[in-house]
C-alpha cells in the first residue's frame, strides 16, 4: 500500500501556486488509480489557512502542515525540516512535489535522509499494474523513459506545465 505525500509550499497570500495545484491533481490521479493508496497533503508556509481551505476537491486522507514565518521564505535548513518533518510523520512512501526551484533544492537532500531516492523533471505519473510507473524527458525533450523503482521512499518532482 503506498502512501503518496504531496508537499506543497503556499504562496505570500497563502494560497496555492498554480504548480502545487498541478502537483495535486497529478497526486489525486495517482491516488484514484492505485488501490488502497492513501494521498496526504503536506503545506509549508508562513500562513497556509487559505491553501488548507481550497484543498477540498483533491480528496485527501490527511493535510499536515508546518507553518510559521521562518517557513514562508526559501531556505534551506528550513525547507528539509519541514519536508522531512512531513514524510515521517506521514510515513511515506512516495512524495510529489512541484519541480520548483525551493523542492528541487531541497529534496533530493530530504531523499537521503530518508533513505530513498529522488527523480527529477517527471512529464507523466501512472498505475500501472498497481505499480507506479513514470515518464521523464532527456537530452532537451528528445528522448523519453518510463521507468518504475522499488526503493521507497520515492521522492518524484513533477515539471510544471506538464
């Protein structure tokens, strides 16, 4: 049974950005197609009331959140604390996250402290087989993987726009 973490940073206004909100729909995708998954939100920020409240629609088990100002900025000794914060306490075995700048500093350091593996730049995510499979570009978008792991915690940063 996978439990898939979707870590999203909020907004100054403490809304979410349009690349968490497509990282939350790419998590409900995956969560409707793999059964008996469990889907937990996980927000950072300095104020998430507002992102907490929109979540709504995505159909989570759980939201966790760590918010305080040292967490509305971008650093970060911040940024893994929470992240990791979260994971454990969700006890996760696949995390997603925007491919932002702020995640993709933090959580390939995050994965390691986890004991898991990362991958970056993901297009695509899927069940297949009731196994997660994902699609990523190389070399400037002209080549294409599929590829599954078996390590977990998976930690996946899906492009946004994708």
């Amino acid at each position: 049974m996978e439990t898939i973490v979707v870590l999203a940073q909020t907004e100054s206004n403490g809304a979410l950005g349009g690349s968490a909100r497509e990282a939350l729909g790419a998590a409900k995708s995956l969560h409707e197609t793999l059964e008996g998954s469990a889907l937990v939100v996980g927000l950072v920020g300095g104020d998430v009331a507002a992102a907490a409240e929109a979540l709504g629609g995505y159909g989570a088990d759980r939201v966790l959140a760590v918010v305080g100002a040292e967490f509305s900025a971008s650093r970060y000794a911040t940024d893994a604390l929470a992240a990791e914060t979260i994971c454990r306490e969700a006890g996760a075995t696949l995390v997603l996250a925007p491919g932002t700048a702020r995640w993709a500093r933090t959580l390939p350091g995050v994965a390691h402290r986890l004991g898991g593996r990362v991958d970056t730049h993901a297009t695509d995510l899927s069940a297949v087989d009731g196994a997660v499979t994902v699609v990523r570009w190389y070399y400037r978008q002209r080549m294409e993987a599929t590829f599954r792991r078996a390590q977990r915690p998976w930690v996946i940063l899906i492009d946004p726009g994708c």
